[in-house]
C-alpha cells in the first residue's frame, strides 16, 4: 500500500505508467450545483473551504491542460432517470438522497462545466461503474488511463476509483482537484484507496502526459 511522506502519497511500486493522451480520459465526479447548496457549506465549512481555495481551481487547471492535450473528459452527476426518484438505488432512498430529472441541482458547476460534447453521465448510486455504463463507454473509447477529479473523496471518488481498478484501468487521482466535508476525511481517504491509484497533485499530472 501508498504510505503518506511529507503530505503527499508515495507512489506506488509499478505504478509510473506514461499517460498517452489517446488512451487516457479525466472523469470528473459529482462536481454539481448540489455541492454548493447553502445546507452543505453551513454544515461543511471545510468542504466550503477546499472548493473554493483549491478544488475548482485545480480541477480547472486539470480540465485545460486535458483539453489542450486532447484527452477525452467525462462527467458523471447525481440524478434521477425520474422525477420522483423511484429509479434511485436503495442506499440512496435510505439516505434520502434525491437530485430529480432535470434539476438544476444535478448540472455541473460553471467553473467546470462541459464544453462541446463532452459526456455526461447521470447516476443513482454512490459507485459510477454501478449505476452507468461508464465502462461500455470507455472502452469504446479505447481508454486505459482514468484521471479521477471531484466530490467527495472518501465516497463517490473512493469507489470510482476502487471499481475502476477491479475492471482493469489505470487509475490517477488528482487529490488536489478532489475533496471530502472534512480534510482529515480527505486525507484518510487518499491513504486508503492508495493502493488502488496512482496519487498525484494536478501539476504533477500534467507533467506526466
């Protein structure tokens, strides 16, 4: 497993694979306007805080530097197929998550939005892999390199990363492009899913592709 040395992960042995550009897309995970609801910043100032002072800005330095390079960008957000949400997994009836059809809580934030025709998939668990056909999609896309970004790190990121490694990609996180309701969730969660991922700053990323 990763272990933590002077506030960044070390990489993993074996894991220092060159990231081509044709083979590699950044999936950006839950960056929507449900993240930015008065609610979550009252209850969550960390999280607040991050976005602000460093998520949303690494996530678009992230986003130039894929663009510019020519890799394909994917969106995944939680919505509803309905506006009631029956579709929604039993997790997320239990937790009373709800963002319905077509809600302005499920479009991602402007900062980061989509350009073009980037993908964007909606979802209705915490796991993109469960709940879309992310997979179907990228491998019709010949990717290989998956670049995680988004919200929050010890939930939605923690399993895209974790199911994207079962189903053989080769997995990054970008760890300052992503964050958790409390930093030391954050952290926590960069270490456990270490293992799983190659753990890297945004800057480091784009000096890798």
């Amino acid at each position: 497993m990763s272990s933590q040395a002077g506030g960044t992960l070390a990489r993993h042995e074996g894991r220092d694979r060159k990231l081509e550009p044709r083979k590699t897309a950044v999936l950006v995970v839950d960056a929507q306007n449900a993240e930015l609801e008065p609610e979550i910043f009252e209850n969550h100032p960390e999280f607040a805080a991050a976005l602000k002072s460093r998520a949303l800005p690494a996530m678009r330095r992230l986003l130039e530097a894929a663009r510019g390079r020519g890799l394909e960008v994917i969106y995944t957000v939680i919505e509803a197929l309905t506006k009631d949400g029956r579709d929604r997994s039993l997790d997320h009836k239990l937790s009373n998550i709800l963002v319905p059809r077509g809600s302005r809580l499920a479009q991602v934030i402007e900062d980061v939005a989509p350009q073009d025709d980037e993908i964007v998939l909606p979802k209705t668990s915490s796991g993109v892999f469960n709940s879309t056909n992310l997979d179907y999609v990228l491998r019709n896309l010949g990717i290989e390199n998956v670049i995680v970004a988004g919200f929050v790190t010890d939930q939605c990121v923690d399993m895209a990363i974790r199911d994207g490694a079962d189903r053989g990609y080769y997995m990054v996180c970008a760890q300052d492009a992503c964050a958790a309701y409390t930093q030391e969730r954050h952290e926590t969660a960069l270490r456990a899913f270490g293992g799983y991922c190659r753990v890297q700053d945004v800057e480091e990323i784009v000096r890798d592709l």
